[in-house]
C-alpha cells in the first residue's frame, strides 16, 4: 500500500466524517432558525426587527457551511478560532440583552441559536465543546440574574432550552470522537494485517526463488547427461532408447521453463528483475521465430505467418526478454488454436511505438477473464482440456513489458480468436540511415 495515503486516510476519513455533520448539523439549524423566525414573528413583544440580524447571521452560516462541505472537506485550523468567535459573540449578545429593554425570555431563542450553532457547526472535539457551552450559559444565566427581574416560566423555559442545546452540543462532539476513535482502530489493525501480509509475501518470494534455483541445478545436470547419451558419448543406442531420451529431453527442457518462470516471477515481485535495453532488429528475430513455429506446428492444421511493416523493424528493448514475451505469446496461439491461422505482425503505433501483435483463430477469451489472465497462476480454460502451463507466463510477460517502457494488451471475445498486442518503444531511423548497432 502506498505510505503517503495510509498515512493520509485516518485524517481524510475523521474529516470527512465531521464535514457530514456539519452539513448535516446546518440543515437542523436552519429548520430551528425558520420554526423560530415564525415563532417571533407571529407572537414576540416587538415583532421580529429587534433580533432579525441574529436569525440573518445564523442563515448565512448555514449557507457558508453548506458551501465550505461541498467537497467532504474541513480545514483543521478553522476549530479553534471559531470557538473563540462563537463564545465572544454570545457574549457580546448576552451583554447587549442585559441592557436592552426586552424581557429576557425573549432573549432565548437567539440564545439557543447560538449555542445551537456551537453543539451542530463545529467540530472542535469534546473538551472545547465542553468549555464553549459551559461559557455561552454561564454567560446566559450570569446576564438573567443582573438584570434584577424574576425568573418566571418563560425565563424558566428559555434558560431550560439553552442547557439542553449546551448538552446536545457536547453529546455530539463526544459521538464524533467516538467514531474518529473507531476509525484510528480499524486503520491501525488494517496496517498491522497489510505488514503481515507484506512480510508473509517477501517470504513466500524467497522460499520460492530458493527452491526454484535447488531445482534448477540438478535438472541442468541431467540435461547435461541426455545430451552426453545421444551424442554417443557413453556408446551406441538403440532407436527406442533414443526415443525415450527424446521424450525425457521434452520433458525436462518443459520443467527447466518453468523454474525459469519461477524465478523470473519471484525476481519481478522483489522488484529484482532488471532488463538490458538496447536495439533489436525485428526481421531477425521474426525469422528465428519462423523456425520455432515451423517445429511447434509440425501435424497440426494451423498456418503461420510473420510481417514487419516498412519502417517498423528496429525497437527499443532487452532483445532476450523481447523473445521471451513474443514466444509465450506465440506458444499461447498454438496451445489454443486448433485450426486455421495465426499471425505475427509489427505496425507502427501511436507515440513513436511498435504493436507486435500475436493473433490467433483459436479458442478465444472471455472479457470477463482478460484482467485474470495477467495475475500469476490464473487459467481461465477448463483444466480438464489438459494444455500445459502454470499461468504465469502472461503474467511476467506484461511486467517485462512495462519494464521495457511498453504494454502488453488482449482483444478476444469467446470463440472468436485472441490478439495479443505488445508495444514497445520504436527506433526512428534519422536521415533514413538504419541504426548503428544492432544487438539481437
Ligand atoms: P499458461 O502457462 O497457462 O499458458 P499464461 O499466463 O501464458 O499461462 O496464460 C494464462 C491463461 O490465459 C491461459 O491458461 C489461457 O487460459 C489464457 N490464454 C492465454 N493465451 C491464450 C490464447 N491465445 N487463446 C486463448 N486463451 C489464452
């Protein structure tokens, strides 16, 4: 996983779960500023002039909140100074209240507005939150007892309502932190598991790379003695002796590939594997393909055939890699096509690239696979159809291809045929003058 974002996310997730309440909390606000601007104006001593720039404030807050969330974002260091602002406004609104000539039941709904603002707007974590609404009643109920007058049953409510949105203030906060705290939790243990698996990767990559190359000698070495056999160095043999040689040579030369997979695979995931790039000549390397194919093809019922366009033969590329990735394709088409044709071909491509493409008339891919195809160790064919392979060579083949600078790309339907497309990057010849060296 990416280090910066995991780094990034618990902060991303606790800020866009606040920017949700907020957006949220101001839709309450401004369901509590309409039921109270209509309370006021139907039945407040004075009518609604005396507080309307209150209820104008708080609307345009909700306005801005809305605005500030769009994107489910929040500047942290917009908490504190809006404690500060939201504490010295009820304040100065407390105090104009103490000398103004209203009851001050009268006072309670901006009251609560403002308080309201501080349980709904901001995220400022328990403690503030705590401190902000102790203050805003404080400041309240310190107003209520200089002004001299009697509490009666509206002044009762009024200061009842304050309380009780200082309380609904500090449960929201703490619900927040709460969640923020599960979301620390669950981040953490998803790290611990993703260095686990991490580690149990590295491991597994090891072991294999270890066992393949254990492999790899001993099978080398009875390469070495068939070869010893048939070449007459331990005496004549006889044609059925040679026939099992042959078949044992089939046999291991299929198992020695494979190691060679391993390895290679192991090598990519360790991020080891480093390719030699230098200029390939598409013709020769077509030509040592034709004779591949011709012996790959001997009794089956399927034509080969292989083009350069004019201009497109020189590439950019590690030229053993390049043989590699244009033969598992090659031996992909054969495995997979039991009649008709398959075709192998360098065009020019966008962006000063050649697509050397494998197509084929065989069994074809359904889209659904084409991404399982590139995973190492995947096969989307019934196995019961008993074609060899381990299902890797697709896999290192694109990884080879991108480190190269290219792609590696399928088009195929079910039925209807296979093309595999491998870009690389071109070799333009300047002045029309062919290339300088050439490496394959
Ligand atoms: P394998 O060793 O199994 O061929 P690959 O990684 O080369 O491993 O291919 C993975 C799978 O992709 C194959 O097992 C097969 O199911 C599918 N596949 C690859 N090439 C072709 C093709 N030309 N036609 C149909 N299926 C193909």
């Amino acid at each position: 996983m990416d280090t910066d974002s995991a780094e990034e996310s618990p902060a991303v997730a606790r800020r866009s779960l606040i920017a949700d309440r907020l957006r949220a909390g101001s839709l309450v606000l401004a369901g509590g500023v309409a039921a109270n601007i209509l309370v006021d104006w139907r039945s407040r001593p004075g009518g609604l002039a005396p507080v309307a720039w209150m209820y104008a404030v708080s609307l345009t807050l909700v306005v801005l909140v809305q605005l500030a969330t769009r994107e489910r974002r929040l500047v942290p260091s917009m908490v504190p100074f809006a404690a500060i602002v939201i504490t010295l406004w009820n304040a100065v609104f407390c105090t104009y209240a103490a000398f103004a000539p209203v009851p001050i039941a009268a006072l309670a709904a901006p009251s609560i507005l403002v308080v309201m603002s501080a349980a709904l707007f901001l995220p400022w974590g328990v403690r503030t939150q705590t401190c902000v609404a102790t203050v805003c009643v404080l400041t309240y109920a310190a107003v209520a007892a200089l002004t001299g007058r009697p509490l009666d049953l509206a002044g009762a409510y009024a200061m009842l309502s304050v309380g009780a949105a200082a309380v609904v203030s500090c449960v929201g906060a703490y619900l927040v932190e709460q969640r923020g705290r599960l979301i620390d939790e669950q981040t953490a243990s998803l790290r611990e598991m993703n260095r686990v698996m991490r580690e149990a990767g590295v491991k597994k990559d090891e072991f294999l790379a270890s066992v393949s190359h254990e492999l790899r000698t001993p099978l080398n070495v009875v390469l070495g003695y068939i070869d010893l056999l048939l070449d007459h160095s331990f005496g004549p043999l006889e044609p059925a002796q040679r026939d099992v040689l042959h078949r044992i040579t089939k046999n291991a030369s299929n198992l020695s590939h494979l190691i060679n997979d391993l390895i290679d695979l192991s090598r990519i995931e360790a991020g080891r594997l480093k390719v030699e790039i230098g200029r390939v000549d598409l013709n020769t390397l077509f030509t040592d393909l034709r004779g591949v194919m011709e012996v790959l093809l001997n009794g089956h019922d399927v034509t080969f055939t292989a083009t350069v366009a004019p201009g497109c033969a020189w590439v950019q590329a590690d030229p053993d890699r390049l043989k590699q990735i244009v033969s598992n394709l090659l031996v992909n088409a054969v495995k997979f096509t039991e009649h008709g044709t398959i075709t192998l071909h360098a065009a020019a491509a966008p962006n000063t690239m050649v697509a050397i493409s494998v197509a084929d008339t065989g069994i074809g891919i359904p889209p659904a696979a084409h991404r399982a195809i590139f995973e190492p160790f995947r096969q989307v064919h019934d196995r019961s159809r008993r074609v060899p392979g381990a299902g890797i060579g697709l896999s290192i083949s694109s990884r080879l291809a991108h480190l190269m600078g290219g792609s590696l790309e399928v088009a195929s339907e079910a039925g209807e045929g296979s093309r595999f497309t491998l870009t690389v990057p071109a070799i333009v010849a300047e002045n029309g003058a062919p290339p300088l060296r050439q490496v394959s």
